[in-house]
C-alpha cells in the first residue's frame, strides 16, 4: 500500500501546468464541439419530431 503511494506521488510530481494558449485552444474547441453538436442535436430533433408527428397522425386517424 505505501509503494501505491509513494508511486502516485511520483506521478503528481511530473504533472505539468498548462500554459495559457493550450487552455484558451481546448476551450475554444471545446465551444466548438459543443455548438456543433448542439446544431446536430437539434437538427435531429427536428427530423425525428416530424416523423413521429407524422406517424402519430396518421395511426390516430387511422383508429
């Protein structure tokens, strides 16, 4: 148990701290990832949306 230890205190060691393009790149491309999956989501959304109202419709009236 002590080496886990003194093993995971080796590794906390050797983490570096990001420098400030790295952190403002990711963030920036982690809005990005986001606001295009958003637009993915929605347009998925709207589609299948349609689908169901569609089928909805037509098995209603159908019964």
């Amino acid at each position: 148990m002590l080496s886990f230890f003194y093993d995971s205190l080796d590794t906390l060691k050797k983490v570096k701290k990001p420098t400030n393009a790295e952190v403002i790149n990711l963030t920036m491309i982690i809005f990005l990832v986001v606001i295009i999956s958003a637009l993915i989501f929605s347009l998925y959304d709207g589609v299948f949306g349609k689908v169901y109202g569609y089928i909805y419709d037509t098995l209603s009236a159908a019964f």
